[in-house]
C-alpha cells in the first residue's frame, strides 16, 4: 500500500468519524486535537532537519512538548474530577 493512500484513509476516518459523532465526547476530540498536533510538530522536526533549519526544528520541539505537556495536564485534571476513568 502506498503510504499517501494509507495517510488519505486515515485522515478520512478520523474526519468521518468526527462528523459523524459517535460517542465523541468533547475531552475525547480535544485529545485527539492535541495528539494530531503533536504529529505534525514530531513530523516537522524532521523536515526542519531535512531543510538544515535549526529554527523550525527548535518551534517544533517546543511545539510538540507544549501540546503534549496540555495533553498530561488535561488527563490529570480531569482523572482527579472524576470524569475520565
């Protein structure tokens, strides 16, 4: 399999299954807001080390600790709140 296909259909059911809400709650979509985020910072320090860029591999380093430093802090606070088991 091609990997663009493979990326096309992954986008698309992630998309689709956010439209279409299925027991999506709204931490959940945030999680997965954040987790995407995350990628694509991960994913840009590999083109900033490909484009010899020091400065975008630095903001997607920050990036990708800020998004995924939100995302524990989240999961923390709302495990102590007892609304995420």
């Amino acid at each position: 399999m091609d990997p663009i296909d493979f990326i096309k259909g992954a986008v698309h059911l992630i998309v689709s299954f956010i439209l279409r809400g299925e027991n999506m709650k709204k931490e959940n979509v945030l999680f997965l807001l954040l987790a995407i985020i995350t990628v694509l910072c991960i994913m840009s320090i590999g083109v900033a080390i490909a484009e010899r860029s020091p400065l975008i591999a630095v903001f997607a380093i920050i990036g990708a600790f800020i998004a995924t430093g939100i995302g524990f802090s989240l999961r923390k606070k709302l495990r102590e709140s007892g609304e995420l088991q």
